[in-house]
C-alpha cells in the first residue's frame, strides 16, 4: 500500500516522502526510500485481557509518544504539503489529532487509512471503554474543523467506524500493486494436477489447522491434488506435524515473497485456500483475497468474514464459501478438482472485473483525485 501511495503522488507530478519507524526492515526502507525516524512503535496487541484503566492508560501513552514523534520528527507542515497515514494503528487517531490541531494551518489536508476493525474481540469488559475512546476521538475531530478525511478497506468497516461516530469515513479500494501485468495464459499452469496454494503465514487464525484433517479428507476419495503452503513460522502445531510427517499432498515453499514474486507464487495455483476463522476476520479486510482475484485465482473462503462477503459482489465462479470445518473445506476443495478446467477457463474473466474494482489507479483515484 505504501509504494502504491507513493508512485500514485509520483503520477501526480508531486514528490512523496517516506516516514517511518526507525526499527523498519531494510527492505522496506530500499523499497519506499524512507527516512526512518519515528521512536514509537503504533502495533501493540490490546487483544488479552486487562484491566480497563490499565489499558486506557496505555493507550494514551501510545497517543503521547506518537504526538512527540509527529511534532520532532516531521513539525510544522508546509502550505502544499499533505498529510497521509496510511498504515496507523486505531488507537493513534488520538495523537495525530493534538498535532494536527497545533499546525499554523488548520485545513491542511489529511488522510488515515484505518485496516482493522475499531473494536476487536478484547472481552465484553473492554468494549465499553474502547468504544468511548473512539467516539470521544472522533468528536473532538469533528470539532477541530481540519480537512481530514478517514478510509477503510471495506465497507462492514466503514459502518464500523460510523457507528462510532466517525462522519468523514468512505470505503476505499484495495491497492493492489501490479507491476507485471499480463493475461493469465493456459500455461501457467500444472495441467497434470489441480494446485491449491495458501499466501502468507499459516497462523492459526488463518484456518490452517484445518489443512491435515481436510487433505486427508480429500486424498481419500483418490482425487490428485497439491497443497502448496508459503509459510509456516507460526502454524499450528497439528499442521507442523503433518510436514514433519511429510504429509501426502501437502507442501511448503517456506520463503518470504515480495511484489512480482508473490503474484507469481498466486499465479502457481488453480485456487487459493482463505479458510480464515470469522470469529478473527468478521470485519478484517484481506489484501490477499483481491490479489488472488486480480490475477484471475479464486479463492476458498468461510461464511461470516469480510471476503465472503466481499465476493458476494464479485464475478460468478470467483470463489467458494464453507463453514469453519475440516469436512466443508474438504468439500470445497473436492468441488474445485472436479470443476477445474472451467476455473482455468474463466481466470482472465476475474481478473478483468476485479481491476475495475480494485487495483492501485482505482485507489489513487480515491485518495488523491484524478
């Protein structure tokens, strides 16, 4: 999303400057030429259980040292410049605000990209609170009269955030950044054997201690199929022994992916497996769900999460929706082997109707005008 915001500005004919943490890996820096300066750190896990006060008080010293970072680190803005945080944690909007308020231009424009959900499954202890937070952080907004503009990739999301009191927010599409683009051709793939691939790490989360028990599933009817995973750094133990035991039909490509690499890696299947879990991903948006589609891949997914809702809108055959199980997954993979040459047939189909949805011109468009 990063580079895509900058070679969007950069189509523009303006110049884009790159701010990041200081611990940022270096690809990262190579990739967007950023400056690494920031000190705090915006991915803290509020997830387990804790005290409401204790936890509210952490969340202002988040706000506090990001405060400190945007006044010593980037200061007063210029009178062309524009503010874009595409990546904050929720939680920040707090901080950005006190700084944004003490610019000697109030209307400068800016832009926050939130990718999660406000709110997430902390405990009904903690809702209460950290709902007021949001709420009382979005009215001082309100009042603050700044040219702000707020962005979710999704539009459960975007309801999200408006229940919250958030009036400015827009649903904006995913940024897909495509840099090899072609038509899906016959020979990409292994006509020999229908391919399932998983991008990303297998975190439980994600589904994938569903993988051993619903390959099983699958090689038992007798049908030829691979299951090829990306990673697996944090997988379920069940999933680490099926590889250690060298599993039939399933396989790791155990490398980190980048750009070019990673499309071509989605490219390598017939279908990618998304078997995340809806009590995780009800609101959570996923980059890899367009990606797939956009390369002319569909995709498995469960009832109950943003991508099954997402391809409610999408082109017919872009997608299969199971419940949260080992035997509906096994079906749905049981269901593409058998309807595998169509997939393959209708691939350049999806991806030419999810480009006009979604890609990185459509979200530039969004974000930065024409």
């Amino acid at each position: 999303m990063n580079m895509v915001i900058s070679e969007q500005i950069k189509k523009r004919e303006a110049e884009a400057c790159a701010l990041v943490n200081k611990s940022c890996e270096p690809f990262v820096l190579n990739a967007l030429n950023a400056s690494p300066v920031f000190e705090s750190y915006p991915y803290v896990d509020f997830g387990g259980p804790a005290d409401n006060l204790m936890e509210m008080h952490a969340i202002n010293f988040l706000n506090e040292q990001f405060y400190k970072d945007l006044c010593t680190k980037v200061g007063v803005v210029g009178p062309a410049d524009r503010i874009i945080l595409p990546t904050i944690n929720q939680y920040l909007i707090l901080g950005a605000y006190w700084w944004v308020k003490e610019q000697v231009r109030q209307n400068i424009p800016v832009d926050i990209i939130f990718i999660v959900t406000p709110t997430p499954p902390i405990g009904e202890n903690n809702i209460g609170p950290t709902e007021e937070f949001f709420t009382n952080a979005f009215r001082l907004w309100e009042k603050a009269g700044s040219n702000v503009r707020f962005w979710t990739m999704g539009q459960t999301l975007t309801d999200e955030y408006k229940r919250l009191g958030c009036h400015r927010v827009e649903t904006i599409p995913i940024p897909v950044h495509l840099t090899n683009y072609r038509e899906e051709k016959d020979a990409e793939f292994n006509r020999d054997i229908t391919t399932f691939v998983f991008a990303g790490d297998a975190r439980g989360e994600k589904g994938s201690a569903l993988f051993p028990g619903a390959c099983k599933r699958v090689s038992d009817t007798g049908r030829r199929f691979r299951l090829i995973i990306q990673s697996m750094e944090n997988a379920p133990k069940n999933l680490k022994s099926a590889i250690e035991a060298k599993q039939k039909d399933i396989e790791v490509r155990g490398s980190f992916l980048f750009g070019d690499d990673f499309l071509d890696f989605l490219r390598s299947g017939d279908v990618t497996i998304m078997p995340y879990n809806p009590a995780s991903y009800a609101n959570r948006a996923s980059h890899i769900l367009i990606e797939s589609l956009t390369v002319g891949r569909p995709v498995i997914t469960c009832k109950g999460t943003w991508m099954a809702r997402e391809l409610e809108t999408c082109v017919p055959g872009s997608g299969f929706t199971i419940n949260f199980s080992e035997a509906s997954l096994a079906d749905s993979m049981i269901q593409a082997i058998d309807q595998v040459e169509e997939i393959r047939k209708t691939a350049s189909h999806i991806s030419r109707e999810i480009r006009k949805k979604h890609g990185a011109d459509r979200f530039g468009e969004f974000l930065l005008g024409d």
